[in-house]
C-alpha cells in the first residue's frame, strides 16, 4: 500500500477506533491536569471544564447522557460537600475547588457508579504517598504537609475508566 497523498502519522491516526480517541482525549487531559497540580498546586478551570463539557458530549453521542450528568452531580457535589464539612469542622480549608471540579468531570465521563472507586483509589494511594514521602523527610514527620490531590483523583479516574472501557 502506498501512501503518497497522506502521512502515514495522519492514516493511522484517521483509522483509529472512536473508543481509543475517547480514551487518549481522557487519559491526556488527565495527565495534563496532574502534572499542572504538582507544579502550581491549581487545577485550570479552562482544562477541567474542557474534560467536563466533552464528558457530556460523548455522553449524549452515545447515549448515556443521564447517567453522565448524575456522575458529575454526585462527584462535584459529594466532594464539595467533603471539603465544606472539614472547613466548618477544621476552620481551613482542606481541598481546592479545582479538585471538586475534577471529579464532577470524571463523573461526567465515568457515571455514577464509580465515583465511590475513584474516590477510594485516590485516598488510598494518597495516603501511601504521604506516609512514605514522611519517611523521606524524617525532620517534616511531625509538620503538617499539604498535597495535591488532583494527581490522584486523576489515576483513580483513569483506573476506573479502564476498568469500565474494558
């Protein structure tokens, strides 16, 4: 086969399954997001509400649009619920609003359903993150340190729309 009037890069790319362009708009936006938390510890709401809009897009494309709007409601919401209890318990706040974004935006892509995974990904392996970056720096053990969580609600988010691509 010859391919004189078109690059081969651009005759992959324009054969590639809709479900593999789905997953690497996704999985790329997320990674955007993450790197962009650990550097500035923000979320852009230009990139988040990017991955929210085209999670209702391709929703009401295929034809889940119901359950994409109430997987952001619930993700947006509960999170953002979270993060008001501990500042009215705490009186400081303890999460960005750009992470609250973040999941709606996942939820939008993922549906109700696996928030409650995403969310347990996220804690878990922030929690292992914590604890072992305090073993590396043993003289900030007893300082309270504060992460981005962004990185790994988006490995959450990505774990669990492998496992629902799948």
């Amino acid at each position: 086969m010859v391919l004189t009037s078109v690059p081969f890069g651009a005759y992959f790319l324009a054969g590639m399954p809709t479900d593999l362009w789905r997953a690497l708009f996704f999985y790329g936006c997320l990674a955007c997001l993450s790197v962009i938390d650990m550097e500035t510890r923000r979320l852009p709401n230009p990139l988040t509400g990017l991955l929210f809009i085209a999670g209702m897009l391709q929703a009401y494309m295929y034809g889940y649009f119901e359950a994409a709007l109430y997987g952001a409601l619930i993700g947006g919401v509960g999170l953002w619920l979270v993060a008001y209890v501990y500042q009215l318990v705490r009186k400081r706040r303890g999460m960005g609003m750009g992470d609250v974004k973040l999941l709606g935006a996942m939820g939008a892509w993922t549906g109700p359903f696996a928030i409650p995974y995403i969310l347990l990904i996220a804690s878990v392996t922030g929690i292992v993150f914590a604890y072992l970056y305090s073993l590396r720096d043993a003289e900030k053990r007893g300082a309270l340190q504060a992460y981005p969580f962004g990185p790994f609600l988006a490995l959450g988010g990505w774990i669990a729309f492998l496992i629902l691509a799948a």
